[in-house]
C-alpha cells in the first residue's frame, strides 16, 4: 500500500479522531462558507439513496473558514458525515493548473487510504453546483457496480469547450479505443483498486505520478471505467489567459501522455462506448460563435506569419490545403476533418520530435485551431443540437479513420518530411 503518512500533520490528527469511513469527499475548489455549507447539505442529502449506514469524510479547504471554524461548520445533516479541512494551497500560488489538481487529488487519495474508504471522489471544478444526484452519480458506480472510475459528463454550449470537442477528445478517443467525452474532467470518482495505482510511483520516472488525464490512466490500467451525465457544465469564472497560453496548458500534458503511452495506443484500434449512467442535458445554444472575421483574420495572420514553424511539422499537401483556405471567401470557409485530424496529428509528432521549441510549437497552432473553429460554426450556427452532435460524431470518426497516418509517421517519420 503506499504510504499515508505524508497526510498534513493537522488533517491526520483529524483522520486518526474519524477512524474508519466508507466515502471520501474531495472539495479541493471551494472557495467560500456558503459553498461549504451546501455541499454539505447536499453531501448529506446523497448518502442514504446510496446504502444505509454509510459514513463519509468531507474534505475541503482550511482558507473557507476561520481558524476557529469549529464554531462556524455547517451543520452535519447526517451523523455519519465528518468534516475534515486540509491546507490546501490555493491555485494562485501554485505554478500551474496541472500541480494544483495532483496536489487536490493526492491528498484526497492519501485520506482515502488511511480511513480504508471503499469509494472516493473529488469535485474540483465548481463546488457550489453540487447535487445530491451529482454525488450519488459519481459514488454509486463504484459502491454499486463495481466499476473503478466515474467520470463526471456535463452539456456544454454549442459554442463551448471546443478545443475538448475539436482536439482533446476525439484526439483520446482515437488513440485509446474509449468513447469517454470529457477525459479533462476535474470530478470524479475513484475505487480503493484505482488509488492504489495513482499513489504508486511513475513507472517511467520513478517519482510521483502526475495526476493529469486520469481517465486515460485508468484505460492504460486496464481498469473499468464509465461516465455519469451532470447536467449543464459549470462553467467557471472567465479565464483570464490568452487563447495560445491555453493551448500550451491543455496540449502539451495531452502530447507528453500521447509519446509516454505510444506502446499502449498504437495497438489500440477503433473505439468503443464506456457505460453512461444519467440523462443527458440537451446541447446549450445561448453562446455565440464569436468574433469570425477576427478569427478569419488570425488564421490569415498565421499563414503570412508561421510558414517557417508549420512547415518544420506539416507535410507539403497540408500546407497546399491551407494555402487553397487562404483563398477562400469567408462564407465558404471549410477546413475538412481529414485534414484537421491530420494536423492535430502532425503537432503531436512534432512535439514528440522537439523541432522547434515545444512552446512555440503549441502557440503556433493557434491560428490553425481557429481556422477550425470557423469552418464549424458555419457549418452549425443555425443546426439544432442533434445535428451538432452529428457534426462533432463525424469529425471524430474523422480522427480514427486517420490514426493509421499518425502510425506511420510515428513510427517512420523520415519518410515524411517535406
């Protein structure tokens, strides 16, 4: 078993008085009292629809409440519900998105071993839009079913999450064999079997694991996985780093997981559905698309601009491709699936290649992301949400019809080069 005793010495003292739970509760995103207090009323509300008898463990941030919070505790709705705050650094003083959810998660992890918990699970994106449906979504599967990983599945915008819709997912789907639709999700819920696994040490490198793309973990693990619809996402407050910065953060732990697991993903092929539990929340349509000849505009920018980066990574008839966009009236705009698979596909190599700086790699595909962005909402702006659900289908579907140019040129990249 790995060791529990790096616990901070204040919330081990607590564990120790707890003793024994059943559920761990990871609330490493609250940010306020009344976000605690109804997160725990809901928490509460949860544990009887799961099973009778069920003692939980709450964790949540010692910055929500004062030092003396004994008096300022929400009220336990259930006795079996122990509130437990853990000195959680807040995210501005962690150096990046990724540190803050392993330090969020290896703590929640290290609880759930020392109480011997049968489930856990962790809510790290917006405490406040917790349910009692949404945390019996998460733990039943695992109480229930047996099941390993529980991975929270929300609606998103038409117009939202698009570099999950365009890149991230389809990108996973294709590699791994598993149709799991937000493998970035921050909430989640965990076996004693999967937390065994994530404390241990990385294979590669000895250390402690980074806790990013836990889900592709669990494929890699073999272990058995599902998804739980939660409604609308929470969306959380407006971001404040530029689209190329978000880019860098999402594609290049995407692109390290991708060379790291290349023995894994390489044998993989097709995809299959992972069990999905929950109605599914209609598509939101109330975002707009945005600024499109802005976005025309960048990608016409880039073109002039990054010749020298994208033709280090993409082959001769992509580059003819967009040169052929760069032509294009507005209206007409349309960057293929193929060819957009491809050059997500080509940025990954280039990546594992280290050409050119992997920052600079990232940040020059920006104009080409945005180019995709404008071809969909053309094509989707006036479509009902089924036929946008269609629209991304296919586009995934694009991304496994072309993996076997990825093999190819991952595995006999000189033949390649322009």
């Amino acid at each position: 078993m790995a060791e529990t005793d790096v616990i901070a010495k204040e919330t081990k003292e607590r564990i120790e008085r707890v003793g024994a739970a059943d559920i761990v509760i990871g609330l490493p995103a609250c940010g306020s009292a009344d976000a605690l207090h109804l997160a725990v009323e809901y928490a509460g509300a949860a544990l009887p629809a799961i099973a009778d008898g069920l003692k939980a463990v709450v964790l949540y941030p010692d910055s929500v409440l004062p030092a003396s919070g004994a008096e300022t505790e929400p009220a336990n709705p259930a006795a079996a519900l122990q509130l437990v705050p853990v000195p959680w650094l807040p995210p501005d003083r962690l150096p990046s998105v990724a540190q803050k959810e392993s330090n969020a998660f290896q703590e929640v992890f290290r609880v759930s071993q020392k109480v011997a918990a049968r489930a856990c699970c962790v809510w790290n994106s917006v405490a406040d839009r917790i349910t009692p449906a949404a945390v019996r979504g998460l733990l039943e599967p695992i109480l229930a079913r047996d099941l390993d990983l529980a991975v929270a599945r929300y609606t998103r915008p038409k117009f939202g999450g698009l570099i999950i819709s365009s890149i991230v997912y389809p990108l996973a789907r294709a590699l791994y064999g598993r149709r799991i639709y937000d493998p970035m999700s921050a909430d989640l819920g965990f076996s004693p079997r999967f937390v065994e696994i994530l404390l241990q040490p990385s294979p590669q490198t000895g250390r402690p694991r980074a806790l990013e793309w836990i889900p592709i973990q669990a494929v890699s693990a073999g272990l058995k996985i599902c998804q739980v619809n939660l409604g609308l996402h929470p969306a959380p407050a407006q971001e404040t780093a530029d689209l190329s910065s978000v880019l860098v953060q999402v594609l290049g732990p995407l692109f390290l997981d991708v060379e790291r697991n290349a023995p894994l993903w390489q044998k993989a092929r097709g995809s299959q559905s992972v069990p999905t539990f929950g109605e599914e929340v209609p598509m939101s349509e109330e975002r707009g698309a945005g600024d499109v000849q802005r976005m025309l505009d960048t990608f016409q920018l880039g073109y002039r601009n990054l010749q020298e980066i994208w033709g280090v990574v993409l082959p001769p008839a992509t580059l003819l491709e967009l040169k052929k966009l760069t032509r294009t009236a507005p209206e007409q705009f349309r960057l293929p699936d193929d060819v957009w698979a491809r050059i997500v596909y080509d940025f990954a190599l280039g990546h594992r290649q280290r050409a050119i700086s992997r920052d600079h790699l990232l940040r020059a595909m920006t104009p080409l992301y945005l180019a995709w962005v404008v071809s969909y909402a053309l094509e989707v702006r006036d479509a009902p949400a089924q036929q946008t659900n269609d629209r991304l289908e296919r586009l995934a579907l694009a991304y496994e019809t072309q993996k076997p140019y990825l093999l190819s040129r991952w595995r006999w990249p000189d033949r390649f080069n322009p």
